[in-house]
C-alpha cells in the first residue's frame, strides 16, 4: 500500500501517540522525583550507601518496576555527584563524538546518555558492577581427556581393543556391570 493512499487508522495512531506521550511523562516524572528526593541524599555516606538509602525508601512506590527503581537511581546518582565531571561516549547513526560534562548537566540529556553518565559516575566512586557477570557460554569447552580429545595412541588401544575377542568380551563384562548389553550390529 502507496503512501498516498495510505488512511491511518485512528485507534492505532491514538495507541502510539499516548504511548510517546506516557514513555516521556514517565523519563520526566522520574526525574522530577529525584530532584525532590536528591535532598535526601546523605552526602557524608558514600555514594552507594547513600542512594541505595533514599532508593530504598520509596521502593514501595515503584510497584516492583525494577526498570523504573534502575532510572530513579540514575538520577539520584548524578544528583549526588552533581560536581562531578563526566565523560562518555554518545553514538549518532555511525559518528561517535565524546561528551564531557558533569554529572549535574547529565540530569537533563536523554535517557541514555544520562544511564552511560550515572554509570561513570559510579564507577569513578568505586560503585561499579562486579565483573564476572553476563550470559556464560552454552555448552563448556571440552576438557582434556574427553572423547574429542583423545590423543592418537588412546584411540589406537581402544581400537586393538576392539580387535580382540578378549577385548569385546571384557568390554561386555564391564557394560553388564552397569546395566548395559553390547550387541553386534548386522551389516
């Protein structure tokens, strides 16, 4: 269907609107709590302690939104620090400029750019994530000693071994034992 002729339906352009309306009203409204949370903040404390504190106290608000509780704490660290200088990386399409401000400044920009200025900022007062942490691998690399990794003289004895008549015999003996029968395949 042509732009031209293209008539947008009316419930759906009133769903994105209100949606735009409520993603902004939401970024604002935290912000605007912050603001009036950030005398709250013990400045005597360190940083983390200080923020988790006032954090904590109005976590019940927050309807178990950790989304929100996240952004909310984002402000509340750059409030704390609000001298702080802060520099980051702000990509534009396939431009990368560097952004130096502080962190009070950090309070007005966007969303993202003000998550990667809180994140400077804890980590610049020690507050950062621990390392270590992120999705692990699938499945483990092999260890030495697995089947991928016999070396050539193992896999030459279990092939003498399944030379013999004795060998198969004491394999047989063996899988018995664990509750297993070896049987010869037809060709």
């Amino acid at each position: 269907m042509s732009k031209s002729t293209f008539t947008p339906n009316a419930q759906v352009v009133s769903s994105i609107e209100e949606a735009v309306a409520t993603s902004h009203s939401v970024y604002g409204s935290l912000r605007l709590a912050a603001q009036f949370a950030a005398p709250e903040l013990d400045l005597d404390k360190p940083l983390g302690e200080s923020v988790r504190e006032v954090r904590n106290n109005y976590s019940e608000y927050f309807a178990g939104d950790h989304n929100l509780q996240a952004v909310f704490n984002d402000f509340l660290t750059l409030h704390y620090a609000a001298d702080t200088a802060v520099s980051f990386e702000r990509k534009r399409g396939k431009e990368v400029e560097e952004v130096h401000t502080t962190a009070e400044q950090a309070v007005q920009m966007s969303k993202h750019d003000m998550r990667k200025a809180a994140k400077e900022v804890r980590e610049s007062e020690g507050e950062g994530r621990s390392t270590g942490g992120g999705r692990k691998p699938r499945t483990p690399e092999a260890k030495p000693g697995t089947a991928k990794n016999l070396t050539t003289s193992a896999a030459s004895a279990i092939e003498n071994l399944l030379k013999s008549e004795a060998g198969i015999q004491a394999l047989r003996e063996l899988l018995k034992a664990k509750g297993y029968q070896l049987r010869k395949v037809a060709k």
